[in-house]
C-alpha cells in the first residue's frame, strides 16, 4: 500500500479531460456571455442614472417596464440591480 496519494497527478488528467471534452470551453463561452450581458445593463443603469433615477428599486421598475428580464429571468428587484452594480 503507498504512503501518500498523489491528487495532483489526478486534478491534472480531470482538468485535461474536461479542456479535452469541451466542459472548459462552454464554461469560458458561458462566463463571456454573462460578462457581455452585464455590459450592456451597466449601459443602460448608468444612462438612467444620468437621467436622474439613481434608487436601485427605481432602475428596477425601469428595467421592467421596458422587458428587460432580470438575470434568472423574471422581474427585476433593488436587489438585483444592485448585484449587477
């Protein structure tokens, strides 16, 4: 019986058979796209601010009157808007 265990050996082949079967990539093309979305939402925060509205819970009543659905979908919360901010 060995006296230690090797898990680095063993994280290296995981991490090469996940690269190797596309999981890293659709997580790199999943994090670009939540990156791309929060983009845009900062443009468009940062234009209401401008404008005046600067209560997160108004921003959110402004998100959603224009359809905008909130990350997870639905309607959008002080809250939420305030996790993008």
């Amino acid at each position: 019986m060995p006296s230690h265990v090797d898990v680095g050996s063993g994280i290296e082949n995981d991490t090469a058979h996940a690269a190797d079967s596309g999981l890293l990539i659709g997580r790199a093309k999943r994090s670009a796209s939540v990156n791309e979305r929060r983009a845009q939402l900062m443009v468009m925060i940062n234009a209401m601010r401008r404008r005046g509205n600067t209560l997160l819970v108004g921003i959110a009543d402004e998100l959603n009157r224009r359809g905008i659905p909130a990350p997870r979908g639905g309607q959008w919360s002080a809250t939420q808007v305030a996790r993008v901010l």
